[in-house]
C-alpha cells in the first residue's frame, strides 16, 4: 500500500475542489462531520429562505390565492423537472408527489398493466424492504402476479428474468453496500426478455449522474431528502418515460391526476402526461423547502461531483484501511469507481456500538442490520479535511474500545 | 322578517363570543375577510412557531437524530390522538398520513376485505370529485366490484343500500351546500344492511363536533388544512375502528405500516394498530406546522365552538338576506341547525364575476361551479364583525353591479 494522504496533501485536495465553494451553503454544526446525507441531507440556506417566503408570504399574507399567483399548484412538476435535469430525463417526465413507497405502487402497477400475459415481479432481497413490501402490495390485488427475488437460494437477477416477467425493481445503488449497478446495461437485458424496469434511484439522485433516457429507463421512483437534501420525509419523485405517456395506468386515481381537476367531474379521466402519477394535494411547506434545496443544483457539473464523490470515498477507504488494519473492519463497497455509489460500508462485529461511539464523537453515519456501519458523503458539503477526521475518529475509538462502554449498546427504536 | 341586527348588536355579539380571544393566535391580514377557511386555513403563530423548531433546532442541528429525540417517527400518531379528540375517536384509532385520496383507496380497500362477497360501493354524484376517482381506482384493482351513486338519476342513498353492499363511501358535511348529515343514523343503516361506511370528514373536522366511536363508524378519513389549518396541502387523516384494527388489510403495505420497521425484514408484517394505515416517508416540516395548528384546540369547548359556528352562519344569511333581496342570490344550505355545516353557500347567475368582485374587495370566499358562491366560517378566527362586513360588501358589489367590470370574468386555473 502506497503511504498515507498528508494533512497538507489533503488540504490541498480541499483547496482544489471544484465544489469546494458550495459548503457554506450549508447549515453544518461546528466540529461534527455529518456522514449520513444518504438518510437525511443537511438544511441549506437557500431552502429555509424559501421556506421562509412560504409561511409568512405565501400562506399567512396570500392564503388561497398562493394556488395560483406563487405557483403551488404546478410545484410538482416544476420540481419533477428540475430533478429530472439531475437523472438524465427530459421535461414532462417526472413530478414529485407522494412518497417513495406509493410511487412504487403506482409504477409497478403502471408496468404490469403494459404487460398484460405476464405474472411475475422480479425485486432484489437486499433491497430497501419497502421495494419488496409495496409488490407484495400489487400482488395483493392482482393476485394472478407472483415474485421472484434476487438473491433468495442465490439466484442471480439476470438469471430471474425470462418471458414470464412484466416488470423488474432494482435500485440503482444498493443502500447497504453502496453497490451501483450498470443502468443501461441491466435495462437492455430486461428490454431483451421484453419485460420493463422500474429503477429506485434512492441512493443515486443527488449523488451520482443518472442517465434515465440514454438507458431507456421505463419507469424511475425516488426520495428527494437524501442527497437532494430537501429536508425530512420530502415528497418523492417518479419518472416515465415519455414513449409509456398516454398508454399508462395506475389505479391511485385521484384529482390531481384528472386531465381537468377544476372541471369537477363525476367521472376519472387520466391527464395523458406525467400529471397522471400525482393524486392528492401536495404538502406545501416540505415543497417549498425542497424547491429552496434544489436551486444550488444550478451551479452544479455533475461530473464535478462524480469526480468528488469518487476521491472522497477513495480517500476514505484508503485512511480506514490504512489507519485501521487489523482492528474489525471489512469493506463492504466495491472499490470499482464503476461499482460505487456515494458511500462506504464496513462491517464489524459490534458495527452497533462503534456506531453508537462514533456519534457520541461528533463521527455522524448510521447501523444497518446486522453488522454495517454505513458512511455516506455528500459531495456538496462534505470536504477531504471531513474525511480524514473520520478516519481519524475511527481508529481512536477502535483503538480504544471506546465502544465497549456499556452506553453504547443501548439500542434506540430509530437509527 | 324580523329587523337587522345592528352594529351595536353585532359588537356586543363579539364581546360575548367565549372564543374571541383566539382571533389574535392567528395572522389574520388587516381588513380583509377571510371566508375561505374550509379551503386554506389561515396560519397561526403556533404553526410558524413549531415549524421554526422543526427547521432550525430539528433539521438544522439534530439532523438524523430528531427521528428519536423530537419525535418525528411517532408525530403521525401523536397528531392522529391529537386529531382523535376533536372527531369523538379514542387514541390509537387516528393516523396522519399521506393524503385524503390515497387514504380513501386504503379505507375502500380495507372495507372491502371485510366484506367479501359484496361487490358495489356506495357513492354520491355530489361527492368531491376526488372520492368517486378514488373509488374507480379500487374498481380498477377489483374489477367484481361496481359503483352506484346517489343523485344519479335521482337515487336517494338509503334506496341504494342493500344486501350487495360492501361499502358506502359518505361526506359528512357536502362541499358545495354545506349539507350536513346525520353520521349515527345513516351509519345505523348502513349497519343495518350489513355494509361498512367510510366518513369523509374533510368540511366537518375542526368545524363542529364529529362522533366517530359513539356513531359506530367504520373508517374514516379528512385533510387538515382547513378547519384545522395544518397548512397548505398538509398530510390528511385516516381513522379506523378499533374493532377493526388487526383484522383488516389495504394494499398501500409500506414500511411505515410494518409491524417492525426497522427490522428491515424481508416479507410484509403488518402492524396490528392505526401503524397498519401508514405507508411511507411523512413530510415531516409540513407535520411539525400541523403540531403547532393544532395546540389551540385545547383551549376550545367544541360545544361553544358549534354554539358560534351556527350564530356565524344564522347571522350571514340573516344579513345577506335581508340587505340583498332581489339581488339575485338564492340559499343553497339548509336553514335548519341539525343539517348545516360551518359554511353557507348561495347561487347567483353570475356567481364567478361575483366571487371575483368580492375578492377584490377584500372578502375571500369561493366559487363552486357552476353558480356558487361558497363562504366558510371557521370559528377560531372569524368574528361577527366580519360577517357584517361581509354582508355589506356583497351587497354593495351587487347592488352596484361591480361584478359586470369585464376584469371579473377572467378564469384563473385555480380558484
């Protein structure tokens, strides 16, 4: 192994980033190096203003009449359009709406129904559960559908897609490992088979380039309060591709999906765009917020932040492997650039408590079942002097089995 | 008819109304009138307080630990109890989530699991149009089930009720006229018959008195951004009776209504309580302003609360009345207390130019197509004064024909 990064070579690493500008942006706390953007991004300044002009402009001074004169109504395809610039869509094809969960329901839906003749949902075992839980959902009213799961006996995905499949949910970075998976490459097989692909960007909006219509995505699901940093429980956004417009059903039907929501009338009639997939009114506020996070992206190359992401968790890996030899730790993300997401995983066996110790020295990344300490890193707020703090947190409290403290096993209900 | 009250009357009225203090709480604009509350809330300094914590102590600072130290995980069923004690539902019946289209998808289903065998819903053509969507979305998924509306052709709802019946889909209080129906008896019927009723309590939440457990209701849902003004698009409401609860099944079976979320387990386990009605991700600062909209309500007496609803709307009618005969209006909601919401609707040829005019004056109320004029009274904050005030600028407006000023008669998308 070639020697460790200086402190000085790692201050020129800062000095020398391109989106080294974008961190004051940010409302960081003093002194705490915030590694779990990959469940919650940090609050922006732009986004509390936003939010700001919301409550007392907005809602408290216009009230009713904010509908219309501050845009609220198109909100969600305003912001669909502004995230589809960051995965790779072109307008009309995404709005935000709902969350993740119900987005799934409706693309699934929305893909079986192009499908009809086939009864099989192909999903990954290692998924975030809720992907699995919302197909059971489908099934559970199309009781024709069946799944098949990768990684269940260990089967491959690749190996689960036949003529039998309508539609495969697969997430694009898995959220415990960091794997990244090749988009264009997996659609054209699934295309191959005939089947369509529903993609759960979660861990790869905001943290990556997304390429939805150079792959042929069919459809895309995703949150907007990880990497897009658009505060807590955000709404989520869902793509469609174009071609699928107008041909597509799912049965959340609701009035902000009717081709005329003001004309009031008795009977359903889809919009044949992307208005289809919302359904009810939209929580203002969290999309206020999220309009605020969103403006930095305008400022942002997306291969920059490729770039950056890539040397920060290079950097990462290299100080943890380096500094911590011998001391629990296996690597669980692939050290291909072309396998990895945004972040870093290791196990440990007590992964738990030296999570629970990190935290308690200001070291912010999370546990995941049964033995991963997860890192993510937000390449808009994250420096290079961040990451060797951690690594340096790390060994001591490795070091010193700071985490064998009886405290640090005490498991609260939300991590 | 008897003589008009006056000024002096109506003065004295304010000074006895037991709830006059609360107008304050609110951040109402100076000389307007503002009858749109059961469309938009007005926001309360409580609602920017809270939602203040939730943006610059919660976010900003906690970061990824609020989920456990602010309490956001459990904030969908301490507003659900909270929301509970204003509908006559005991705790642990009532969750925030999501909104009142998607929480009526999962109540049909729900009833309809619970009544299989069955296969038509009961409806009303005079239903908001977004219930009857909704419904076509679950036909969609079970295609042996069918709707049968009342008021088409005539059907009066109790003559739709029979053996055939799963469930009858009812809004407590009609968006339009304000008509407000008798929640035991017809659930009395509609028990009866052997069918389960879902309540739409979207005009009659925080507008008077509900009783949800004492009227034996089945399920219920309602939005929070009117009469409780949670904020704009603020997430809705779903109750279901707890004889019920662990026995019942929707298929929107996210995380969040997992029995243990965060064991990330692989296959869904629903959650025997109110968790079950849950899905995903909330939007977390758009629940913080609904905590703090909601703190008022335990200073009010919903006895006193009904007590000046009904005066608000018997003086608005008296007033409008007696000052604009022959101007045009005919009332379109029922003079008698026992059938009258908190909102007062009258039709007018020109209802849309009228609406218009008024607006401009500084009176906000609404249009309904195709000819009414919809004025909302939330207790919390409109004051008798008001109503007067109103009264006389709708007098004015059509005694003066303002509404003929061809800038009234432009159509904005929204209203």
């Amino acid at each position: 192994m070639s020697a460790l990064p200086t402190r000085h070579e790692i201050a020129r690493m800062d000095a020398q980033d391109p989106l080294g500008d974008l961190r004051d942006r940010f409302l960081l706390n003093e002194g705490e190096v915030y590694l779990d953007g990959n469940s919650l991004g940090v609050a922006s300044k732009d986004a509390l203003a936003e939010l700001q002009d919301a409550t007392h402009t907005e809602w408290s001074r216009d009230l009713i009449r904010s509908w219309n004169i501050a845009g609220w109504f198109d909100l969600p395809l305003e912001l669909g359009d502004r995230i589809g610039r960051l995965i790779g869509a072109a307008a009309g094809q995404v709005v935000v709406s709902d969350t993740t969960s119900i987005n799934i329901y409706k693309a699934l839906h929305a893909a079986i129904g192009l499908r009809q003749g086939r009864n099989v949902i192909v999903a990954e075992a290692g998924s975030f559960p809720t992907d699995l839980y919302m197909a059971e959902g489908v099934i559970s009213t199309l009781p024709h559908m069946s799944m098949r799961l990768e990684g269940r006996d260990g089967a491959r995905l690749e190996d689960l897609i036949d003529d039998q499949v309508a539609v495969v949910l697969v997430n694009h970075v898995n959220y415990r490992t960091g794997e990244l998976r090749d988009m264009a490459a997996l659609t054209r097989k699934i295309h191959a088979a005939g089947a369509l692909v529903v993609w759960d960007l979660c861990h790869s909006a905001g943290a990556l380039p997304v390429e939805l219509d150079a792959a042929q995505a069919d459809f895309a699901v995703g949150c907007t309060y990880k990497y897009l940093n658009g505060g807590p429980g955000s709404p989520a956004f869902v793509y469609v591709a174009e071609r699928h417009l107008g041909h597509v059903d799912q049965p959340l039907s609701g009035w902000w999906g009717h081709a005329r929501p003001f004309a009031f009338e008795t009977g359903f009639a889809g919009d044949p765009g992307i208005r289809r997939f919302q359904c009810g009114t939209q929580p203002i506020l969290s999309l206020r917020a999220m309009k605020g996070a969103l403006t930095i992206w305008d400022e942002v190359d997306l291969q920059a932040l490729r770039g950056k992401s890539l040397a920060l968790t290079d950097l990462f890996i290299q100080l943890v492997e380096g500094q911590c030899a011998g001391l629990g730790l296996t690597l669980q993300t692939p050290r291909d650039h072309a396998l990895r997401g945004s972040q870093v995983a290791f196990s440990h066996p007590h992964a738990y408590e030296v999570m629970q110790a990190l935290i308690a020295r200001g070291v912010i990344g999370d546990f995941r079942a049964p033995d991963v300490l997860r890192f993510g890193f937000t390449p808009l707020y994250i420096s290079f002097a961040d990451v060797a703090q951690a690594a340096e947190v790390i060994r001591d409290v490795l070091v010193k089995e700071t985490w064998r403290d009886p405290r640090y096993g005490v498991r609260a209900a939300v991590t």
